[in-house]
C-alpha cells in the first residue's frame, strides 16, 4: 500500500521553473505544466549524479543539462538518447495549495 507525503507548496513553484525537494533521501523535482503538477525524481538515468532540475524545459518536457536527452514531465518517460531508461515518475495531488507525492511504503 502506498502513501502520500506533503513535499511542497504550489507557490514554492514559479512559472515553468522546476522546484527542487528533498524528501527523505530522494531528490524530486516538481514541475507546474500548463496549471498541472507533475513530479520526477531529480536524477539523470544516464549519469545519476545529475540533477534535471537544471536542466532546459520547453513544452512538458525536461532537456537534461549534461547530453540532452528529453524527458517527458508528465510521465517520466524518455523521450531521446543518450538515455535509455524513463526517469522514475510520482503521482501528485494538490490539496489546500500543499503539493503531495505517492510514494512505496517502505520510502
Ligand atoms: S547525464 Fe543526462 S543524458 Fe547524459
């Protein structure tokens, strides 16, 4: 069973500009698209050390800042090479302006 943790407010995020949370060990990184909130896990799955939230974002995607690969911010998945694994993607909810992610219980 899973469960949610508030990780954010919606007027910690400023326009297209990703939020960048630590939530016990896991960098996350939060996107608001279009009015929606989407959030990824903070880390290239190409070099890991990598944080896309320093990355380029144009049109619901992330554009990672080291090779390019692209990243869709609305389910994680990638979208160019050189990366070849989806960015591990969280479930949002926004209650009461307060952002939370699903994580697994043992998170
Ligand atoms: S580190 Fe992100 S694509 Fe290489």
């Amino acid at each position: 069973m899973s469960s949610w943790k508030v990780i954010a407010r919606v007027d910690d995020i400023f326009g297209e500009e990703p939020c960048a949370v630590d939530v016990d060990g896991i960098r996350v990184a939060l996107f608001n698209v279009q009015g929606c909130i989407h959030a990824i896990e903070d880390r290239c799955p190409h070099d890991k050390v990598v944080r896309l939230s320093d990355g380029y974002v144009d049109n619901g995607t992330i554009e990672c800042p080291i090779h390019q690969s692209r990243f869709d911010i609305r389910t994680g998945k990638v979208l160019c090479a050189p990366a070849q694994e989806d960015v591990r993607f969280f479930a949002t909810r926004v209650e009461d302006g307060k952002i939370s992610i699903e994580l697994d219980p043992k998170e």
